[in-house]
C-alpha cells in the first residue's frame, strides 16, 4: 500500500525530508548530537492533536462524557503541563504521588480521578483529606479503608468483567480474561461490594472497567462484548451517574496493524451504553501520548557473530520496557540513512541481559557507529517506566514546540 510520505508510520511532524529524519519540524540527528546521553523527543503538537481526534470522536456521542488522561504512561512535568490546555477533562492518577504531581502541574482537586490499585491506609487518608478526587475502588478492602477514612463520599467501583483487551490479543497485556487477575471486583463479588459500600456510607455513582492495553481495530469484537458485560451492571446501581471505560486504545505497531477507526468505536459506544443515559468517561494513556514520542539513541557498534548482524545502541531496555516485556513491536528509524543495501540486523541494547534486543531480523541500511536512530512510538510506558538497571538510566527528555 502506497503512504502519503513513503513509509507506514510517517506523517506530516514525522517524515524523511533530504534523507534527514525530520520530527516536530526539527532534524532529530543533529538535536541528538547535542546530548550525550539517550533523548527521548516529544511533539507537543502531537498530544494536542491525539486529545483533539478523542475529543472530536467523543462529541459525536449525544451524551455527556469526560477524557482523564492516565498519567501512568508519561509523567513528564512540561507534557503534564501542556495537557492541560487541552479539552482533556482531567487526569487518571494511580498512586498518591501521581496525585501529587498532578496538583503540582495545577490540575484541581475535582479534575482527579484515582485508580485506587492496592489502596494503602495512608492512601485513604491522603483522599480523604481530598474530598473532590473522584475514587475508584477495585478491591473490597479499599472500599471499607475508603469508607473508614470517608464516610459519605461517592465513588466508583472497578469490575473486572472477565473479557480482556489488548495489542495483537496478548494475554500479557489483558488485564481481565480467563485467568483470574488481580484488577477490579468480580460478578460474584459485586453485590457484597454495594452492601460494603452501604454499610460505609459511600455512594456509588460510577462504573469502571479496564481490559486491557493496545487495542485495535481487531479487537472491536472484544470491546463490543466489553461494552455489553458493562451494561448488564448498571441496573444493579441505583443513583448510577457514569460509566468509565478505561483506556487500552492502541495505535499501529506494525505495518499491517489497522488503526482504530475511532468513527466505529464510538458507535460502538453509543448502541450499548447509549440508552442509559449516563456519563461516559475514558482514561486513555498511550493513545494521548505513544505516538507523540520518540527515543533517540546512538550505535555503538555493528558487528556480525556467526550468522548474525548485531548493531548495539547506547540505551537499552532498562528505558523502554515494552519490547522487552510485553513483545511490543519495535520500530527503528534511522536518522540518517545510508546509500547501500538493506542488511538484515539485531537491534541490541547496552545491558548486560539476556532480554536486553530492541529488534530482531530487522532490515535496514547500513548502519556505522555514531549514527542516531529514532525508536518510534516511545512516548507511553518508556520514560515512566524506566529504571535505572545497570546503572544506565540516564536519559535526557525534550517537549518540543513546532
Ligand atoms: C485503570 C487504568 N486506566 C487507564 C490505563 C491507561 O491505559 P492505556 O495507556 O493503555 O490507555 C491503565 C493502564 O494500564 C489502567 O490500568
């Protein structure tokens, strides 16, 4: 299939001009040049745009809805900060420090909403003293903690609805499904969950469920069921104001990944959760922010070992978890191509393990040491994620600005 600027994953901020890769209007091997250690680039154009085509989608609906961004995939200060003039309604925290940068980035109280993943004592006091942040709670252990701490607040509760989500059907990237996870209230569970809430005082006004991560179009037929198995509980919740559905959408991995067609999901949307009537909300992390970053690092070498071509970057695994963990597909882009012909390579990382390769039997032209190449799709649980293994976490980060 033809593409508008020549390969799969380029356009318009993203693209080769005079064989020099150009992102957010900027030559990405000479910004690189400057910082001897790994750089991830972000375009902030980029995030306002993905918010944008969310919003715009979601308007569609004909019901009242809200976009929480999930801090959990990016947690860079001046990103943070740029999202906020964006129509994002809020922001979808984790932990009580994600709550706490997020106030530090001048997000309101009652912009918050708290996944309240192994809620801790101290946790419920901290939102407690919060009274705005919207809570939801996915065990029956954080209700009664909430509900000791806050009687009379309303919350939410997460559902697991046993049906997961996720890139390319990965079960390592569902978070409900067959196997029995820790995430959210089960179906048997659910009505000791109200009676738990009732007896603490707590009103339960949301819904929440969350599949899984990456989903595309492929997956559709999963999220339809998704939908359906959400709405079969909201009769169960007198006073129900909304239903939040988590995030998960993905975006092209591959060449032959079909994006989502936003169009369709929210049609999806609206045929089973239309006729309620409630509020929808989404919290979406990479779809904001995946693609709006790259990781730029540098060859170190490139070298053959019996039948194989290894070229070794100067950042590995440590800073970008995904390949590694989650067999997430890895794009590589050189800078600066070289004239030559196309060589079949393992793309390395600089940590001493086993698991530490970007990429195998990937093609590309030569490649020499002290070239820069582009890992795409590294704005989402790169950076976030990274630890400082080996000793090799340093790494620079930059909001660009068209
Ligand atoms: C509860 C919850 N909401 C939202 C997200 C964001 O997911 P994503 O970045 O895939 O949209 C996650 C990610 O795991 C999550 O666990």
């Amino acid at each position: 299939m033809m593409h508008a600027f020549g390969h799969w994953w380029a356009r318009e901020d993203l693209r080769y001009d005079h064989e020099r890769l150009v992102f957010c209007g900027r030559d990405v091997a000479a910004l690189a040049a400057a910082f001897a250690e790994p750089l991830f680039l972000y375009n902030a154009a980029r995030l306002r745009q993905n918010v944008g085509r969310l919003h715009q989608a979601l308007s569609g609906l004909g019901l009242p809805f809200r976009i929480y961004y999930a801090m959990k995939a990016n947690r860079f200060e001046p990103l943070l900060c740029e999202l906020r003039r964006t129509p994002l309604y809020g922001i979808d925290v984790c932990s009580p420090e994600e709550l706490r940068e997020a106030l530090a980035c001048g997000w309101r109280p009652e912009q918050l909403s708290f996944t309240a993943h192994g809620m801790m004592p101290e946790d419920a006091e901290l939102l407690a003293a919060l009274p705005q942040v919207h809570v939801n709670c996915d065990t029956l252990s954080a209700i009664r903690l909430l509900g000791e701490h806050s009687p009379g607040r309303s919350i939410g509760l997460r559902v697991n609805l046993g049906i997961g989500i996720g890139y390319a059907d990965s079960d390592r990237l569902s978070y409900a499904g067959q196997r029995t996870t820790k995430f959210g209230i089960y179906r048997e569970q659910f009505s000791e969950a109200l009676e738990t809430a009732a007896c603490h005082g707590l009103h339960v006004t949301w819904l929440h469920c969350h599949a899984g991560c990456g989903y595309l179009e492929a997956q559709l037929a999963s999220f339809e069921r998704v939908l359906q198995a959400l709405a079969s509980f909201s009769d169960k919740v007198p006073g129900l104001q909304g239903l939040n559905l988590g995030g998960g959408l993905g975006l092209p991995h591959r060449a032959n990944d079909v994006a989502l067609d936003l169009g369709r999901w929210v049609g999806l949307i609206r045929t089973h959760l239309g006729h309620l009537g409630l509020e929808i909300a989404i919290e979406p992390g990479d779809f904001i922010v995946k693609d709006a970053g790259l990781l730029v690092l540098r060859v170190g070498y490139a070298e053959t070992k019996r039948d194989r071509r290894f070229v070794g970057l100067n950042g590995g695994f440590n800073l970008a978890v995904e390949p590694a963990f989650y067999d997430l597909p890895c794009e590589p882009v050189p800078c600066r191509p070289r004239a030559g012909p196309a060589e079949v390579v393992t793309l390395a990382g600089n940590i001493n393990e086993a698991l530490d390769l970007w990429a195998s039997d990937v093609a590309l032209p030569p490649v020499e040491p002290g070239d820069f190449m582009a890992l795409l799709n590294a704005g989402g649980y790169a950076s976030s994620m990274s630890s400082n293994h080996c000793l090799r976490g340093r790494f620079r980060e930059l909001l660009l600005q068209p």
